[in-house]
C-alpha cells in the first residue's frame, strides 16, 4: 500500500480486496530506515474496508512495543527487522503467534540469510528484501534468487513449513523466477498501482 494514491485510498483498498489476496503495510519510522511512511491512523481506516488480510512489515525500532496494538488493529501478518531486534527475534515471534498473528521475520539484503537460520521455528515466514527497506520504486537486486534458493533449501531440510515473502521491486517479469526459487509471498507496490491494468498485474503474477 505504500504505492497508492492516499487522496483515494478507497479505491484502492477496493481494487486490492478484488484482485489480490493481501494488504501489505510498510510501517516506517525514520530510524530504522530513512525515511517515514504512516501509522496506525492509516493502518486502521486500511483495516476498517479490508476483506482481505493484513499483512503489516515493521521496519521500527522496538517492534515489541507496538505488537498488542497491531493485533488489536486485526493485522493477521505481523513482520519486523532483525535488524532491529536481533537475538530478541526468536522471543518477539512467539509474542506475535500467542496473540495469533502469523509472526514474520525480516531481513535486508546485507544481513546473510543464514542469519535467520536459528529463528525458523519461532517463524511462519521470512520477508527476504529484494531491495533495501526504506523506499518504494528501487529496482530489485538480483542477488535474491539465490538468498531464497539457500533458505528454501534450509526450510526444506529441516522439514519446516515456513513461508518466504520477498518484498522489493517485484514486478511480472521476475515472478515466475522468484517463484521458481522458491518464494510463497510476492509484495508488489508500484508495478501493481503504477499498471494501466492492476487486476492484469496481480493475475499476471499469480499465473
Ligand atoms: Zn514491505
């Protein structure tokens, strides 16, 4: 949602409730990254048209902070940074699954993906950046199809079910690769909102 137009978010809260199958929240606070997107007055009033669910990315310093009341929004899929919590990621996730939200781990693309290894378990899935967390429009980094093919390859041999979402100039052209690679979970922002055809877009992607 961070690609729409918020002087009619209606509209596009209602072409996302009828072509896509999520609402991605980009929640930023000029710390973590640099820069700011919105907060809970704009999640709410998301939440309040939604019909599909709602899946906020906590790119904020002490996301443990903020978890009670995005489950109280009705977020169903609450990510934050490793980069903000680091050995306390294992401890967040299980808070965010006991308040029965499904608990996502972040990472950007400088932190090796083995990092979040030791976290699996507490996860139902790893946001893999595909560009650095901060802004929409960036171009994504090739270099993610093999950060996903090393932990899909993990996932697998640990015989886990944790989902990958990778989030970052995702477009039709790389989502068959991206799916091939072995992601469940396509964020995009600008190649669905900037399209002449979102609808086309989604099922452009689906397919
Ligand atoms: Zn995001």
């Amino acid at each position: 949602m961070l690609a729409a137009d918020f002087l009619h978010l209606e509209k596009d809260v209602r072409m996302v409730n009828a072509c896509a199958d999520l609402f991605h929240l980009d929640v930023m606070d000029g710390t973590l990254v640099p820069n700011i997107s919105y907060g809970f007055p704009v999640v709410e009033a998301i939440a309040s048209l939604a019909e599909k669910p709602l899946d906020a990315h906590l790119m904020i310093v002490h996301p443990e902070k903020y978890i009670e009341r995005f489950a109280r929004t009705g977020v169903r899929y609450l990510s934050f940074h490793y980069e903000a919590a680091g050995e306390d990621s294992g401890a967040i996730l299980d808070r965010i699954r006991a308040l029965g939200m499904k608990a996502g781990l972040a990472i950007n693309p400088d932190i090796p993906v083995e990092t979040v290894f030791p976290f699996l378990e507490h996860a139902d899935y790893i946001l893999v950046m595909s560009v650095f967390a901060g802004f929409g429009g960036q171009h994504f980094i090739g270099e993610t199809y093999g950060r996903i093919r090393c932990l899909k390859a993990e996932i697998d041999r640990r015989g886990l079910g944790t989902l990958i979402e990778v989030d970052g100039g995702v477009s039709p052209a790389n989502a068959a690769a991206l799916a091939d690679a072995g992601a469940n979970i396509l964020v995009a922002g600008s190649s669905v909102f900037r399209a002449e055809d979102p609808a086309a877009a989604v099922a452009a992607m689906r397919g």
